[in-house]
C-alpha cells in the first residue's frame, strides 16, 4: 500500500529573508534633505554676501571685522546645514547666525573704541547690475545709521535697508516685537533730527 506524504507548510523550509531595518529606512529621507538643504545653502550664500558684509559693516564699523564676521558666518552655516529648515528664508537665518556670532565672540573679543566710521560711499561694494537709485538711497540711509546707537543701527539696517519684518528683526536680534518698534521710532526721531541740522547749515 503506498505510502502518503503530506507536507506541513509550517514546517517546510523557506529561504531567509533579508533583514530589513527599520532605521536604514528612516535615515533616507533625513539623508536626502539634508544634502538637499545643504545645496540650498551654498548656491544662497553666494546671493547673500554682500548684504551679509554691509551688515557685518553696520554692526562693527570696520571692513576687516565685516570680512571675518561673514566667513565665520558661511562656515558656520555649512557646519549647521540640519538646522536649516527648508523652505523658511536662508537671509533671515544667515542674519541671525552673523548677529550672533557678533555678540558672542567678535564684540566680546575686540576693543573697538577710537577707530571712527567708515564712509558708506566708500566701503560699500555697488553691484553695477542693479537699480542705481536703490544703492544711493541705501548709502544714504547708511551714512545717517552710522550715528545711530548700536542697538538702534542693527534694527533700522534690518528694518529699512534690508526690508525685513518688525517679526523678522525681532527674530535676529532676539528681542521682542515691542522692543523692535521702540527702537525704530527712536532711531527715526534720530535720523529727522540729524536731516533737520544738516539742512539748516
């Protein structure tokens, strides 16, 4: 009599599946965004030097301060290129990164007393490419920033030269809105009065 044979399928061999881990699988995307946000930031910093510079001007008063406080700020922003969020404004965060690099090293680092202004016509670099009476204007409001207390100078360069947001400015600078605005309204009381005296001699 023959023999039956019947075959337990939860015995029967199966070729081994390839482990799949979890994490492989998550760090894709991360990976993948990351490089993403990192091309981002370097093809936008070479867009944003020279506001970066005539910023790092403002703040400090001195060109070779300015040029260090921007190549500290692309390096530092190449270092943190995950911190980066993708699709809010790289010019904003680049700001927010030389302004703190301005207060917690360089500010604190050098003595700055006695070394005058630099004249805005002369150290600011003008892209022939763009709007002549757009870079006047700005040199113009430039020359009257210049006397302007420190805290005063950054919100008004950010403010009005820049085109930023009181929110904007409020998140570079760290204060709030209120302060923002405080500070506005007393450089511009300061600027009318300087514009009065130089139109009275």
């Amino acid at each position: 009599m023959p023999v039956a044979y019947t075959t337990f399928p939860a015995y029967s061999p199966e070729k081994p599946k390839p482990s799949v881990q979890p994490a492989a699988l998550e760090e894709t995307p991360v990976a993948e965004a990351v490089i993403a946000s990192e091309s981002d930031i370097r093809s936008g910093l070479a867009d944003n030097l020279l506001r970066l510079w005539r910023y790092g001007l403002v703040l400090s008063h001195r060109r070779d301060i300015a040029d260090d406080l921007v190549q500290q700020t692309c390096l530092r922003a190449l270092e943190r290129t995950a911190q980066f969020e993708a699709g809010t404004r790289l010019d904003r965060w680049l700001f927010s990164i030389l302004h703190s690099i301005w207060l917690n090293e360089i500010r604190s680092q050098r003595v700055r007393l006695g070394q005058g202004f630099v004249d805005a016509d002369e150290a600011l670099v003008v892209d022939g490419a763009r709007d002549t009476e757009t870079h006047v204007m700005a040199n113009q409001v430039l020359r009257l920033v210049n006397a302007l207390p420190d805290a005063q100078r950054a919100a008004v360069f950010l403010a009005y030269v820049e085109g930023l947001s009181y929110k904007e400015v409020a998140s570079i600078l760290d204060i709030p809105i209120g302060t923002v605005m405080s500070r506005l309204a007393a450089a511009r009381a300061k600027i009318a009065a300087n514009v009065a005296e130089e139109g009275s001699t």
